[in-house]
C-alpha cells in the first residue's frame, strides 16, 4: 500500500512537471507568433504633434506635478512618511496622505548614485534599446508610436513567471527635464499604462497589467562645471504602481514590491555606473 501511494504520488509529480512544461512550450509559440505578428507592423513609427498638444501630454504634466511635489519633501522629518526598509543609501518608505477626498497611497524609494547626473539616470532608464541591456524581466518591447521626441508608445511583452500568466503592457514614457533654481537640472521619466488600437487589451493572448512609474533624477554638486565624475552624484526617487492583471491580493502585491524596489535600484544604478563611465559628463 505505501509502496502504491508512492508510486502515485510521483506519477502526480511527472503528470504536472509535463503539464507545466507543455504549458511553456505553448506560451513561448504564441509569444513567437506575436513578436512576427508585431513585425509586420509598419515599422516607421506614427508621427504626433508638437508635445504640448500630443494626448498624453496633460496626464504626464499631472503626474509630473504630483511626483514633483512628493520629491521635494523630507521624508526623515515628515511624519506622514513611515520607512519601511534601508540598506545603506537605499531607503524604502511609505505614504498615506488625502486629496481631494481620496487616500492616497504611495511606495517610494530613494537612493544615491555615485559618478553619474540625473540626465545620464533618466536617458539609461527611458532608453528602449538601453532598457533591454539591464532589464531581464523583458521578452519584447515594440515601438507603437512615437509622440514627440522624449514621448513614445510601447508594447511590452515579459517575461513569463511560472506559474503566474504571462503578462504584457501597453504605456506611454515620457522623458522631460524640470525648470528650477538648482545648478544643473533635474530630469523626470514617468511611465504610465494607455490604450493603443493596435494592440487591444485580450486579443494578445496574455494578461494585461497596468502601471504608472516614476524615476525622478536630481543632480547633486556644488560646482557649476565639475571635470571629473567624483565631483557628481545622482538623488534617484523612485515609485512604481503596478497592477499585474487578474487577480491579486493588494497585500501581496506591496510586499513583491518592497522586495523588488531595491533589486531595481541596484541593478539600474550599476548598469548606469559602468554605461557612463568613460563618457563626457552630461547634464
């Protein structure tokens, strides 16, 4: 008998292990029918119009005001700010605060880079070719549209997480420097899920997630034209709202993001490192 439920349950064991096998086979075709499908598309990308009128621009000047003002606050004196997690540079916290009778509730990490600016940060991270060179949760990202020089539309295919459901966005980056009083300037990349009629939500074959990330890069260095990389450090503030489709309990999708911010930061910030390393210093 005990040799019987044995031999069971390792049929049960093999009888899943294939399942699960034939399950990624069959994700890995359709995601090879989907990227011939995506390069049958027109290649040049859509033209938009000047960024003040593309369709996106209102709701990225939204999030850019919001984000801003969350940046400029001090969140080791502010006590609606409660930390969550640190690891030297790298600070993790949350923030519970109403607008407009609505709770808003947000996930921020700072951290600082050394040798790098805020221009150099926001170029490694709104890059489409540079983002495939760090990321590795990425299959494919597809340009959809372009809709100005520093705006564009993209279709993003990851990677699958087995066993969880392939996942796939569409949203816009949107890359702008901020006007101030600072020396050098800071630069913003805000990446926000939308809608796009060449790649409807259902008919890609995965489960479509929604975001809204912000990368907010700050300059720090008291010299107007520093000559050497020691000189210059990059303040990063960071969050990220992701909802990864289907269903997910809200608690757990928080906790997979506290322990993914760091992992993030880390990985950026040293691909970033190395990238500009020999480079003229830009700002």
């Amino acid at each position: 008998k005990q040799w019987y439920q044995r031999r069971v349950a390792i049929t049960a064991g093999e009888d899943e292990f294939f399942d699960a096998i034939e399950s990624t086979l069959d994700k890995m075709a359709s995601l090879e029918c989907d990227l011939e499908k995506l390069d049958l598309k027109e290649d040049k990308p859509d033209k938009g119009s000047d960024k003040s009128d593309h369709r996106m621009y209102n709701q990225m000047q939204e999030l850019i005001n919001k984000y801003t003002e969350l940046a400029k606050q001090d969140p080791e004196s502010d006590k609606s700010w409660q930390p969550l997690s640190k690891s030297g540079v790298l600070k993790i916290y949350r923030k519970e605060e109403e607008k407009n009778n609505v709770l808003m509730d947000y996930l921020v990490a700072t951290t600082i880079v050394e040798g790098v600016t805020a221009a150099e940060m926001a170029d490694v991270f709104h890059s489409k070719e540079l983002k495939l060179k760090w990321d590795h949760t990425i299959e494919a990202d597809k340009l959809l549209e372009t809709l100005d020089e520093h705006c564009a539309v993209y279709h993003q295919i990851l990677k699958r997480v087995w066993p969880t459901a392939q996942r796939d966005m569409v949203y816009a980056s949107h890359k702008q420097q901020l006007e101030g009083e600072e020396i050098h300037p800071t630069w913003i990349v805000c990446n926000v899920s939308c809608e796009h009629p060449s790649t409807p939500e259902g008919t890609s074959g995965y489960t479509r997630a929604t975001i809204e990330v912000v990368l907010y890069c700050q300059t720090i260095c008291d010299k107007p034209n520093p000559t050497s990389r020691s000189d210059i450090k990059c303040k990063v503030t960071y969050s990220a709202s992701v909802n990864p489709g289907g269903w997910a309990p809200s608690a757990a999708v928080r906790a997979i993001s506290q322990r993914e911010y760091p992992k993030f930061l880390k990985k950026i910030s040293s691909f970033t490192i190395d990238h500009v390393k020999k480079s003229p210093i830009k700002f």
